[in-house]
C-alpha cells in the first residue's frame, strides 16, 4: 500500500489546532507522516504540534502565503499521496484514511469524497463531482476531502502563489487538463473525508471571489466568467445594502431560512 503525507500548514492556530491533530493522531491506518509546515507561530502552536504522538517533520519559517507553505510541504513530503488538513478543520472519523487509501491506484490522479460542515445544528454534507461541467461553474470539491497524486502535484508545478486564495481551484482546473492527456483516473469516495470550519480563508468575500472568477475566465473564456461573476455581483451588492442597513440578521431569519437559501 501506498505511503501517505499529510501537509498542515499553520500560523498561531493553538485555538484550533489540537482538534486537528487529534483527528490524525485516532486513524486506524498508521502508515502516514504529517509535515507541518509553520510560518514562526509566536502563540503556543509550536508546543502543541511538538507535543504530538504522530510521525512528524517540522519546518518553521515565514513563507510568502499558505500555498507556498503547501507547496513547501510537498517538496519536504515522503508518501505517493498528499492530503493538505487546515488546523481549523479535521478528519472526518478514524478509519478516512484506510478505507480511502485502499482505494488508491498507480493511475489516480486525484481521489475525492464529501466535505463536512456543521450548521445551525445539523451535519451537511457536501459533494461536487470532479468534471468540466462543475469547473466551468466554479463548483469543486473543497481541499478537505482530496487526496492527491505528489507525482502529478509536482509535474504540474504546484500551487501557482500568484493567487492567494484561488490556487486550490487553479489546481483543479489544470489536473482535469492532465487527467485526459495521461488517461488517469478520478476515485469518488463515498464517504465524508474532512470536516470544514465555515468563513475560512478561502471563503473571505470578494477577494476570493475576483480571482476565482479569474481562473474561469483563465480555462474557459469570457462567458463562463460573465455567467458566474454576475450573479455573484448581484448578490454581493445587496447583502452589502442589507448589512448597512441593519436588517441583514432580519433578512436571514425571515426571508433566507423559508426559501432554504
């Protein structure tokens, strides 16, 4: 069976990241390293990583942003398969990694199941089929929930820096273009891999937005770009109305919740 590398890239996360740890540290599948890749944490983050049970490598030291501290996490990496864990976000249950790497073959490029997340009571979860179709509409599955290939990570360049909070879905885009041309295959997990922490980096407002919006229009051409930005714009404009007004809480409770939005 293959070796997996699991990369946790962090900054001053002692609030969260035990959480995480513990959900790798309770994994039935043991062969698996964790590299930690830290950006000179001044809180006790250092401490709590040290004090860890799992087969570990430890960098600290400042990065130009959590891609290239992702990246850095590759190229100081071990195993065949990589799987990128947030300190505020963690491992779905204990047996995620045996049942998923049983599942990995010599062809896959990419293996994925479902994202977790905790709302207003209840676990949803989420899962978007890896294919042109979702790309094209800015849909994917969320970092959480993917295990990728390291060999075809490191053919494709790792993660572009440029972006700040885009490179993930960038990544995406790129490795549905290697899929095809070296005939790999794509594995759906029916499972839940990860549990997400809403309002992450990824999901801050416009930034984010832009240069997702950026990609589409990088791969798939000006229309996609319009069709999927515009919306997004539309829905942006109002909730910022709403929340100069003070009426955007009076929106969610009356309005948002009886449509199901």
């Amino acid at each position: 069976m293959v070796k997996l590398s699991v990369v946790v890239v962090s900054m001053n996360s002692e609030k969260h990241i035990q959480r995480a740890i513990s959900s790798l540290e309770s994994q039935t599948f043991k062969d698996f390293e964790v590299v930690f890749i830290d950006a000179v944490s001044k809180d006790k983050t250092l401490d709590i990583i040290n004090a860890s049970n799992l087969n570990k490598v430890v960098i600290s030291e400042k990065d130009k942003g959590i891609y290239d501290a992702m990246n850095k996490g590759v190229n100081n990496s071990s195993g065949e398969v990589i799987y990128f864990l947030n300190t505020d976000d963690y491992v779905s249950n204990e047996f995620v990694f045996e049942k998923a790497m049983k599942e990995f073959k010599e062809d896959t490029a990419l293996m994925h199941g479902s994202t977790s997340v905790h709302r207003d009571g209840k676990t949803i979860d989420y899962f978007f089929k890896f294919n042109i179709d979702n790309l094209v509409a800015g849909k994917f599955p969320a970092q959480q929930c993917i295990f990728y290939s390291k060999d075809m990570l490191k053919e494709l360049g790792l993660f572009n820096i440029k972006y700040r909070l885009a490179a993930d879905f960038d990544m995406l885009c790129r490795i549905n273009v290697f899929v095809k041309e070296h005939e790999c295959s794509v594995v759906e997990l029916p499972f839940s891999i990860g549990y997400l922490t809403p309002g992450g980096a990824s999901a801050v407002g416009n930034l984010g937005e832009i240069e997702l919006s950026s990609v589409i229009r990088e791969y798939y051409g000006d229309i996609p770009y319009v069709c999927w930005l515009f919306p997004k714009r539309i829905k942006t404009f109002f909730r910022n109305i709403l929340a100069k007004t003070n009426t955007l809480e009076w929106y969610r409770t009356n309005i948002s919740k009886k449509r199901g939005i």
